[in-house]
C-alpha cells in the first residue's frame, strides 16, 4: 500500500468543540501551549506541564545536537503571560516534552518535578539541585495551591528513545539522547476550589492504572494513535477517560511540534500519525459514553469545568 502524503486537515467546529474561554470568575484557568504543555494559574500559584517551545524543525532534530532556543522560549512565556511558576512537570524525557523544562523552570523560578530521567535532565541544566525534584509511581507532591499526584504509564507505540537516562544530560544533545524514562499520567487537583484534572502526555496505558481517581477533566493526548487499531484506541479511551469519570476529553499531543508557535497549528503529518482517524474514534467513543470532546485553541485562557451554553 502506498504511503499517504500531507497531514490531516484540523477538525472543524462541526466534527469537535472549542474549549470554552475563561471569565473572570473562573477559579483556575486552563491554557494550551503546543504538544502537552498545559498552564494551570489560579492567579496566585501556577504549574505548568513539559513547556516544550524550542520546536526545532524536522531536519535539525534529526541531523544537529539540539539545545533549548531562549528567544522562542522567551517569547511564549510572553505570549502566555507567564512571569513566575511554582512547578514544571514533566510527563517523560523525550526532546519534544523535557528539552526545554529546565530552561523554563530556571527563567521562571520553579522546580522541576518528574521522574529520575528528568532529574538528569535537570542536573545537566544550570537548574541549582534543590529545585529539582524526583518522584515516584503514586507520589503525591504540593506546589502552590495545585496537588499533582504521579501515575506510571507506558509511552505511546512506538517508542523511538525509550531507556532511562542515566547520567546529567547537557545540551547541546543529540534526540535519541533524551531516553524516554518514566512516563506519568498527572492527577491534578486545585485545592481551593476542589477542579480536578487528568493530564496524560503519552497515548498509552497500563490497565487498571487509574482505578480509584477521578478527574472531571481529561487532557488526553493523541500523538500516534491514529496509527493503532481501533479496538487499541476504544481500549485508551476506557481506561483514561472513563476511567476516571471524566465529563470532558481535551485533546493535546496532535499539533506538529516541528513547526514553531509564531506559526499556525497544523496535525502531523501522516508519516507520524493520522489525527482524523483517531478523533473519529474518539468522536464515536465520547458520544456514547455522553463525555464532551474538545479540541484547545493556542494560548487561551480556557475554563475546561464550565457548563456548556
């Protein structure tokens, strides 16, 4: 069968909602920022996930050593009006996750939270030893107003760097360099408004991982997985979304991290993934479950909790 060509047109307003924007009495307020970086602020504490925005285009990554580009990573900590963090949390080390947190921990005054890979990640960086913090599978740590508990998944298939990262990692480095490690499922919870979110980087799943969690929202991510089967994808989709009682799925992972944030969003292309074959699964999937599915636009402040109007 002959490779397809070009990417997936984005789903329109007729195949997938919009997050609806945040008001100003939203509690906490929810932004997307590319791949699975995901802002929560409360306007007193924030914590952000991954905060990937060098972006390197295709033929960098795979030919050059890769080092954090402060200018893009500047210029989205302006557009999304991030002056000071609590926390990054990294889902796992791969380049399109782990390349920048340390850079954006350091310029923001946060600690670094993720698994042991990370905390090489972290140590190769100028990041001071203390703001670095290693977790476990079913570890509970508080940052700010926001409580993130770490659930060990498994990375989507295929795994292109998979192993640990063994020793501090400095940059300039190669891709394959930045080993996948631990692969988190993130339950976020707001303490003082009680908004529960799931963040979950990586298309894949133990089963019965989240048995006993439950989140109202779900940032789900899809990268790769229009390329499995369906009953694979109905299976993801039962043991994240439903799983947890989610009432919302808002989809992360599925922009082309190769192309940079000045730029519209696009899917990937099909030599990486197929977006419109795994929404529609989902699609059919949420419908039936009576679970919204929602797609997040670039750099809004969203209210993921809100009713629908």
């Amino acid at each position: 069968m002959a490779r397809r060509i070009g990417r997936s047109a984005l789903p329109g307003p007729t195949e997938i909602a919009t997050t609806a924007s945040a008001c100003p009495r939203s509690p906490v307020t929810v932004s997307f920022l590319g791949v699975s970086t995901v802002l929560f602020d409360d306007g007193r504490s924030a914590i952000l996930t991954d905060g990937f925005f060098s972006r390197p285009s295709l033929p960098k990554t795979l030919v050059l050593r890769l080092h954090s580009d402060t200018r893009r990573i500047d210029a989205a900590l302006h557009r999304a009006g991030i002056t000071t963090l609590d926390a990054v949390l990294c889902a796992h080390s791969h380049y399109d996750h782990a390349l920048d947190s340390a850079a954006v921990a350091l310029r923001t005054g946060a600690v670094l939270v993720g698994g042991s890979s990370t905390g090489f990640i972290g140590q190769g960086s100028e990041l001071p030893k203390d703001r670095i913090v290693v977790v476990e599978n079913g570890e509970t740590t508080t940052q700010g107003n926001f409580a993130v508990t770490f659930v060990e998944s498994v990375h989507s298939y295929p795994d292109r760097a998979h192993g640990t990262i063994e020793r501090p990692l400095t940059q300039p480095a190669r891709v394959r360099e930045y080993r996948c490690g631990e692969a988190w499922s993130m339950h976020i919870e707001h303490v003082p408004s009680g908004r529960t979110a799931l963040v979950h980087s990586s298309a894949g799943f133990r089963s019965g991982m989240l048995d006993g969690r439950r989140a109202d929202v779900v940032y789900l991510s899809i990268g790769q997985l229009g390329r499995r089967p369906r009953a694979f994808i109905e299976q993801y989709w039962q043991e994240t979304a439903v799983a947890v009682g989610a009432r919302r799925v808002v989809l992360t992972h599925w922009d082309n991290f190769f192309r940079s944030l000045d730029q519209p969003l696009q899917a990937l292309a099909y030599a990486f993934d197929d977006m419109s074959a795994s929404v529609d699964v989902l699609n059919a999937c949420a419908r039936r479950d009576d679970i919204d599915l929602e797609l997040p636009t670039l750099w809004r402040r969203g209210d993921p909790w809100a009713d629908r109007g």
